[in-house]
C-alpha cells in the first residue's frame, strides 16, 4: 500500500480521547503532498500543501509509511535524519498517541 493510501486511512485510527481537546493541521511533505487536520477528536485528509500548519513531517514516501505503519520510531527515524520536522515538536513528540498504528497496516 503506498504512503497516500495509509494517511487517507487515518480518519478511521484517530484517538478521539488523545485528540479531544485539539485544533492543529499536520502537512506531509512527500512525493504527493498530503495534510491533516485534526479538530476536537475529527480527522480530515487533504491532497496538497495546506494554506498553514502548525507541523511539517519531511521524509520519503517508504520511510513515511513505515513510521505511519508502527515499523520505524519516530525519535530513531528523526536522529537519523530520516524523519525531518518543521513547526511544533511538542506536537511531533504527541503524534504517535493521536493513531492506531495497527488500523493503517
């Protein structure tokens, strides 16, 4: 399954608890760019560049997937410099509590 596929699935692995009390649009910078936003425990998945976003995940379209997937760890993918973030790295360091990572595999 390609990395576009997975982040459209995301609405359906949301933590609503995690995410009850939050207003924020992540962009993925990939081959065909892709964001989220993420508003009171809601997903939505967007194709493009979002007009502004609190966090920007920077990464090739297999490592994105497999860090979407649970397979890579998002501090080892970032201190390899596989992973790059731009904006909120408090909300970077939230992320992997927002997902149910076994939903998207």
């Amino acid at each position: 399954m390609n990395v576009n596929n997975i982040i459209r699935k995301m609405p359906e692995a949301i933590n609503p608890v995690a995410t009850a009390n939050l207003q924020t649009t992540i962009q993925y910078k990939i081959t065909e760019p892709m964001y989220l936003v993420i508003n009171n425990g809601n997903c939505t998945v967007h194709d493009g560049i979002a007009p502004s976003s609190d966090l920007t995940l920077i990464m090739t379209d297999d490592n994105l997937a497999a860090l979407l997937t649970g397979e890579l760890n998002g501090i080892t993918a970032f201190m390899s410099g596989k992973l790059k973030v731009e904006g909120d790295m408090m909300l970077a360091q939230r992320l992997p509590g927002f997902f149910d990572t076994s939903k998207l595999a």
